[in-house]
C-alpha cells in the first residue's frame, strides 16, 4: 500500500480576489479548490519532492521537500489594486515562517525581460519555450498567434523534448489544415499576408477548447511540464 502524505491548505481572508477560488495541484494532480478563508486537507502519495501549483500550469508555483506525514501551508494573497492579485505559500515549521520558493523564478524573469535567455541552462531554456507557447495558446486557443510565432518551430520541439506529443501533433496538424504547406516561422510579409488564415487558426482553437475537444491534449500538456520540472529544476535543498 503506498504511504500518503497530508496537507492543509490554509487560505487566510482577504479582500483583495476574495471571490476567486485557488485552483490547487500537486504535482501535475488537480486536489480541489481552497476558497477565500477557507481550508483543504487532501492526501497524496508520498514522493521525493512536492510541485505545489494554483492554476497549472505555469501559475504560482512552489517546491517542497518534506518527510513529514503532516504538512500545514498558509495561502495569502498578494498584489491587487493597481496589479493582478496572487497566492505565496508560506511554510509554517518548528516556530519558523518561510515563504516556499519558486523554482520557475528564472523563466518568469527571462520572460518579463529581468534575466537574459543566455543565462539560462538548457532546461530552463526548454520550459521558456514551453512557457512563451502557453501564454499565446491560453488565451482561448489562439494557434493563430502561435503560428504567428517567431519562435514556433523552437516552441514545436520545446513541446516534444518535455513530453507533450499530443499538444505538438495537434498544433501542426492545424497548422498544416489551415496553412497548407506553408514554412514556418512566417516572415513579416507572410505573417501581414495571412492575416485572415492566421485568425481562422484561432477559430480552430478557440471552438476546440470550447467544447472540450483538447482536454486530454492539455492534460498530456500539464502532466509533462510537471514531470518535467520535479526531474530538472529540482532546487537544492
């Protein structure tokens, strides 16, 4: 029988998206949902290490090494007013507080243009692309702006080292529909030029999210961001 491990989520009150439930995941598992003041208890398989995530993936995200059987986390919100509000979670041990860290900071900062690419390891570079092709994607399927990509065929093979076959194949496949036999990236000219097919890939997106026609595909695509950050960006203890 495999040993479990307990956690409770403590969401402290606040004001600030006090009608916005955190969506909480445990490494790649989606465990339920911690509203404003409330708690979650859930438990999951003992592992070597624990990737804490609201909204995988690529939300806010934690590690945590433990051997404990019994694990509390406060949830506080941050931000809000002028800026997005977000969740920091905040270890409680033995009389001490820690803010749990982010093992995905150097991606985040690369990407607002607070670290350069070239600092990056290889690894980090990967989950980079990963994290510039869900940005365009996310934003309810938008392939158009994926294929308008000068980084999509970076962004293509990105998907497949981490693991993400079928996002990869759904991606070209919709591409190839659309475009035809078109070469990717498109220059300046093309990318003006296709206008029109480029926002008939956002239809083909958008209508597939929509009607939950990708739900597996952006599994596969969660899972494999997951596993690939618990085997490479595993902070030293």
């Amino acid at each position: 029988m495999t040993e479990n491990i307990q956690f409770r989520f403590i969401r402290k009150w606040a004001l600030r998206g006090a009608l916005v439930p955190y969506s909480i995941f445990i490494n790649g598992q989606w465990v339920g949902y911690l509203k404003n003041g409330r708690e979650l208890e859930v438990a999951v398989p003992r592992n070597s290490g624990y990737l804490i995530e609201e909204q995988a993936p690529f939300g806010s995200c934690v590690w945590l090494n433990s051997g404990e059987s019994h694990v509390e986390i406060e949830v506080k919100t941050v931000g809000g007013w002028k800026e997005c509000c977000y969740p920091v979670f905040i270890r409680k041990n033995e009389g001490k507080v820690k803010q749990l860290d982010n093992p995905l900071t150097s991606i985040m900062r690369t990407y607002e243009g607070k670290k350069k690419a070239d600092e990056l390891s290889a690894h980090e570079r990967t989950l980079l692309l990963c994290y510039e092709f869900w940005i365009l994607f996310s934003d309810d399927g938008s392939l158009g702006e994926v294929a308008g990509s000068e980084s999509v065929v970076e962004m293509m093979q990105a998907l497949r080292i981490i693991g993400a076959e079928k996002m990869a194949a759904f991606c070209e496949r919709s591409f190839r529909d659309v475009l035809g036999n078109i070469t990717l990236p498109l220059s300046d000219e093309m990318n003006d030029a296709m206008d029109e097919q480029l926002c008939e890939l956002d239809d083909v997106g958008s209508r597939s999210c929509r009607y939950h026609e990708l739900d597996e595909v952006i599994q596969e695509f969660r899972t494999a961001i997951t596993q690939y950050v618990l085997k490479y960006m595993k902070p030293e203890k």
